[in-house]
C-alpha cells in the first residue's frame, strides 16, 4: 500500500513540473517566479514525503 502511495506522490510530483515548465514555455505572462517556487517547493514536499513512504526491502 505504502509503495503505490508513494509511486503516485512520484507521478504528481513529475506532473507538477512538467505543467509548470510547459506553461513557462508557452505562457511567460501567466506563470511568475513566485508559482514556480512555490510549484518547486511543493513537488519537493512530495517527493521527500515519498522517499520516506518507500519500503527499503
């Protein structure tokens, strides 16, 4: 259980960014610094929050 949890934390993590550096490209006025640190630091909290979720076996 813990490790699909962490394998979707994983994806939504990688989806983040992704939306993120695609709206950078196609939409400079809309996206600011202050959405992609706060985008960073929120793909950042889900990634650690994952590598804690995933068993070591």
């Amino acid at each position: 259980m813990a490790r699909r949890l962490a394998a979707v934390l994983f994806d939504l993590a990688k989806y983040l960014l992704t939306a993120v550096a695609a709206a950078g490209l196609f939409a400079k006025e809309a996206i600011t610094l202050l959405t992609v640190s706060v985008a960073f630091l929120l793909a950042l909290g889900l990634i650690a929050i994952a590598w804690f979720l995933t068993p070591t076996d």
